[in-house]
C-alpha cells in the first residue's frame, strides 16, 4: 500500500513535471496562469486534472473544443508514478528514494520539452545535475570517480556521436549525459546510452511503418533517454553498488 501511495505521489510529481517542461522553454510562469486547454484556453477544474484518470475519462480530448491533448502527457506521469514506487520498495524513505524522485521530475521536464518543443532546456538540465551532485555529497553506492567519470565520458561520448551524424543529435542531449553519469555512474551511462539507442530506433521504425516520420522530422531522443536512465538507476545500478560493496 506504501508503494502504491507513492506511484499516487509521482503521478502528481510527474504532471508538475510536464507543466514545467511546456511552460519553462517559452519562459512562461508555471504559476500564473492557472491550468487550461492550449486549445480554447478554457481553465481546467479539479477532475480534470487528476494525473492519468483524467486524461483516460475525457478521451484523450478537451471536453469543450475537442483539442486533442497528447498521448504523452499520461504517459510520463504514469512512467513517473511508476519511479516512485519502485524507488519506495528500494530505498523507502532514504536518499536513493529521494535522489530517484529529482531525477525522475527532471527527466519528465526534459522529456515534455523535447516533445514538445525539440528543446533540452539547459535551465533544466543544470538544475538538475546540481541536485544531483548535492545528495551525491552524502550518497556514492559506488567509488566518487565512477559518477566523476561517468559524467564526463557521457558527455565525451555524446559529443563524438554529435559530430559523426553531422549535427544530427542535438547539444542537449550531450548535456543531459553529463547528468546521466552523475546518475548512474560510468557503467550506468554505458548501459543507459545503448538502451537508450534501442528505445530510439524502435520508435524511429515504428514511427516510419505508420508514415509519421518525414525527412525532415527529428525524433526527440529525450524521452528514450529518460526511460532508459530511470530503468538503469533502479533496477541496475543497486545490483553494481552491491558488486563493489563485495569487493
């Protein structure tokens, strides 16, 4: 039951997340003004703002103008509601939970961004790795030069394939590889990166068999990043941590 409050708990983290990474790139206030349809601008009352059930009851549309509203917006607060309940069974209320809980609303921002916009917003992406390193201070399941390292051959990495597809792969995603390191360390970001590579091309094939893909189209790598960064964090990196803690 703990867990299941928890996934309740990034559910409402993740759609937060998502309002930051609309509003942020278009240096909007993610205050004022309250939630509404981009369609109409009608402002949205409370049962329409209930994380996942909302979306799922209105049909994926807004109920005066029909708008349709993005499939993606539940899916990264139910991806998020899905962090949080796992790092609750892993860490309960120590500070893997609450490192996962930061990065998970950091990567959802970033990913709503990209989606949204095609943007990796460096404001997200530095705020980010400074909450990173501060609970990295007083939490390193793994030696200190693992996250160094691994944020820098993120970085490293990323910048070669950067200049290799020509410009292909955005800035940003060179810098978010730097947070992924401090993440999950160097032999998380490896894993993180090949995972990531996967989930992108599935989703550039999946998005050319339905004719969605044109020529001049940019598949937002941001989200497959984010999936794969969390996924690797909760599930791989404990299994490393416990590695070194034998040796």
């Amino acid at each position: 039951m703990n867990a299941a409050w928890m996934g309740v708990y990034g559910a409402v983290w993740g759609s937060f997340a998502v309002l930051v990474g609309v509003r942020l790139p278009q240096g909007e206030s993610v205050v004022r003004p309250p939630s509404h349809c981009d369609g109409c601008g009608r402002g949205l009352r409370w049962h329409e703002l209930i994380p996942v059930l909302s979306w799922v009851l209105a049909g994926g549309r807004c109920r005066t103008c029909r708008a349709t509203i993005p499939v993606w917006y539940p899916a990264i607060e139910l991806a998020t509601a899905v962090a949080f309940a796992v790092a609750w069974q892993q860490w309960h209320w120590g500070l893997g939970f609450w490192l996962a809980a930061w990065a998970s609303g950091v990567l959802a921002a970033l990913s709503a961004a990209d989606l949204r916009y095609h943007r990796l917003p460096d404001v997200l992406v530095w705020s980010g790795v400074a909450g990173v390193l501060a609970i990295r201070l007083f939490y390193r399941p793994l030696p200190w030069w693992s996250y160094l390292a691994g944020g820098l051959a993120g970085m490293g990495l990323l910048a070669l394939l950067r200049v290799a597809s020509r410009g292909g792969m955005g800035l940003g995603d060179v810098k978010v590889f730097g947070l992924i390191g401090l993440l999950t360390g160097l032999s998380g970001m490896v894993l993180t990166l090949i995972l990531a590579s996967v989930a992108g091309s599935v989703a550039g094939i999946a998005s050319a068999a339905t004719g969605r893909l044109r020529p001049d189209h940019r598949i937002p790598f941001g989200p497959a990043i984010a999936l794969a960064a969390m996924g690797v964090y909760l599930y791989a990196t404990p299994w490393i941590g416990r590695y070194w803690g034998m040796h």
